[in-house]
C-alpha cells in the first residue's frame, strides 16, 4: 500500500487519477467519434485540475451550476461557460459583470417573463446577453417542451429585445431511473430529437439557433448517433458513482472518487466495524436506495481500491459510520479489519460526497497524494 493510503488524515477525499484519466478519454472519444463538442459540467468536481485534464482531452468550454464556479473557472482562464440554471433577474448583475471582464457566458431562460427581464436589463446596462433556451426533453424537471408555443414566445422575446439567441439545450435527467441499454439508448434519442425539434421549430420561425446542446452522463454514454446536436454536456462521469453503475454506464472498477476512512472500533457481536467516514464525509445521498442493488451510504474496498464485496457502508452518524456484510453479520469482522485498518468507500452520488470536502487527494499512479482544493457555497 503507498505511504500516503497510511499517512493522509482521514476521512478524506480521493481521486484516483488513472480512473479519472480513463474516464475523461472514454467520453472524450466517444463524443469525438460521435461527431460533437464535449462541454464537461463542472459542478461534478468544482476543481481547476479536474477541469483541465478535462479540456487537456479535448472538451471545448464548461458547463457549470452556479455563477461563483463561473467566477472561479474564469478566473482560472476559462471562457467560454455556459451557466445552465435558469436565470433569475436577481443574478443578471454578477452575470453582467463577468461578461464585462471579457467572459463569454452564456445564460438560460424558460420563460418569458426570465427573457423579458433579461432583455430589458440587457438593454439598460447595453450589454447583449447569449441565452439559451432550455427545453424539457423528458419531463425531468425545467424547460419548455419542444412542441409548446411558449418556446417561439421565448424566442422572440430574447431575439426581438436585443438579445443574442444562441441555442436551445436539454437535460434528460430522468435517465437516471433507467438501466437498460435500450431504455438508454431511447432515452438518448428522445432527448437529442426534442432538443433538434425545438432548435427546427426556432430556426422555422425566423430566429437563429446555432447551438443545439443536450447531455446527462447515462445519455451522453448510450446515444448511437446525435444528428442535429452541435454539443454534449455531462458531469458525474468524471468520477462516477454506485448511481451510475446501477444504471449501467460503468464498472465499480470505474469509480474514481473515494472516501478513505480508518476503523476506529468494532461491535464484533452485531458484526460492525466502526470507521471515521459517516455523513459528513458521503453525504446523505441515498441514491442507491431506489434502485437494484442498495449500496447503503456506499461500498466498502480496501484502501487501495479493490472492492470488497458483500460490505457497505450500511450506517452512517455525522462522525460514525458502521462497515458491515450486507448478507450476514461478519463474525471475524474484528480480525478482519483491526482497529487502524484503513478502507474506501466508493460513493452513491460522487457530485454530494466531493462537496463534503474542501479538498480532494488526487492519488496518482505511483501512489503519491496532492492535495487539489474544490471551491464550496454559492
Ligand atoms: C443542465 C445540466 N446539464 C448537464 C448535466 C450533467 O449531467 P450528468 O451529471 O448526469 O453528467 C446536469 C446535471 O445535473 C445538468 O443539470
């Protein structure tokens, strides 16, 4: 085991690069032979490593979740960053001071109230605003469906006040409850052709809509062909996570972020080990409660990542958390893992474990730890 696995003050946060470097290329490709730009979100990680190993792979600018990793990723040299939560007149101050400094951002709106309050501010201030318009492709959450005359209302709202209508984007978050290929690749397909619709609809209507942008990372890995699409965004497969492999778009061995606990005691009669990983650390993310298997509050490997199957991480206090076999209580559970032994907990939901920590330890291939810092709040 490398130093560091022994040494590193735990829980903490580990990205295993090789994994992370695999999963980078493997989208990269599939996006490049796929015929499309790849715009990573960053909400996933919220790390400048991360994302420029990302763009070092090819991506072509950032999605984030928040105008403060805009600010972050902009100052870090990034440009061109599409914002994909909707606009709120609120937040068209700090959106407009970013573009003054010379970042391309891009905003989204889904009503016509957002595009009329983004249109009378951009005149206002004089400033042309890129939005976007979101479409709802499956009904997951917001946006306004392909066929909906408010679409062509929103349009020229944007287009007629001035405003540079970029594109139309989509995100079929609902993939996430799947877990066939074909429901995958159905899924996939519907989003790519409600998204092209909308854009068809727009462009029909006389309005321009360069950018046909969709993605969520179970779509992004299962579309067979993106035919109208110019771009793909997706995040949590950076690292993936128990979700994703329940879905079915990558092995356990994929998973690159990883808590790394110590055993701080046992309950050897109820067959617990007692780690220093407990919520705080993952996260109360149950995502895996729903689906085929339940990972508990995660999956528990040895500290050099290799799973051990049958244990999860099936409690978890703020500070506490209860390694246990999920088939029968383990016996030897106190042998098997002494006081100071030091585990990994592969997590449910990657995006909400990576947010419990300030930083991450980017673990590299000879076993060596850098601290990466992750920026946090709003
Ligand atoms: C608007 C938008 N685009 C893209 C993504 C990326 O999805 P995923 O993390 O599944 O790759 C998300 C994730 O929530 C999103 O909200």
């Amino acid at each position: 085991m490398p130093d560091s696995l022994s040494t590193l003050d735990t829980p903490a946060a580990l990205i295993d690069l090789p994994r992370m470097q695999r999963n980078i290329q493997r989208m990269q490709q599939r996006m490049d032979a796929l015929g499309v730009r790849f715009r990573p979100h960053a909400k996933t990680s919220k790390c400048t490593p991360v994302v420029q190993a990302q763009i070092a792979a090819g991506a072509r600018g950032i999605t984030v979740s928040t105008l403060k990793e805009a600010a972050q990723f902009f100052a870090d040299g990034i440009t061109d960053i599409v914002y994909a939560v909707g606009m709120v007149p609120a937040r068209l101050p700090q959106a407009l001071a970013l573009r003054r400094q010379g970042c391309d951002l891009k905003i989204i709106t889904d009503s016509v109230a957002s595009a009329q309050a983004i249109a009378g501010f951009g005149r206002a201030e004089g400033e042309v605003f890129e939005v976007w318009i979101e479409v709802d492709t499956d009904g997951h959450r917001s946006g306004i469906k392909p066929h909906e005359a408010a679409l062509l209302d929103v349009g020229r709202a944007l287009h007629a006040g001035g405003m540079r209508l970029g594109g139309a984007m989509t995100h079929a978050g609902s993939s996430y409850e799947l877990r066939t290929p074909a429901a995958l690749q159905a899924m996939a397909e519907q989003e790519r052709a409600g998204c092209v619709h909308a854009a068809e609809r727009l462009r029909a209507a006389g309005l321009p809509c360069p950018v046909v942008s969709v993605g969520s990372t179970p779509t992004a890995l299962s579309a067979t062909q993106l035919q109208g699409v110019t771009e793909v965004r997706a995040g949590v497969y950076v690292f993936f996570d128990l979700v994703m492999h329940n879905v079915g778009v990558c092995g356990i061995e994929d998973i690159a972020l990883g808590v790394l606990t110590t055993v701080i005691g046992h309950q050897a009669d109820k067959g617990w080990a007692i780690v220093d990983a407990g919520w705080m650390a993952m996260s109360r993310d149950r995502g895996t409660q729903k689906q085929q298997q339940d990972y508990g509050y995660g999956q528990v490997c040895s500290a050099d990542g290799t799973p051990l199957p049958g244990y999860l991480l099936s409690g978890a206090n703020q500070e506490h958390g209860i390694v246990s076999r999920s088939a029968a209580p383990d016996a030897d559970i106190a042998t098997r893992f002494p006081l100071g032994t030091r585990l990994r907990i592969l997590p449910n939901h990657a995006c909400a474990t990576g947010a419990q920590f300030p930083h991450y330890q980017a673990l590299a291939a000879d076993g060596s730890a850098t601290p990466w810092s992750r920026l946090h709040g709003w």
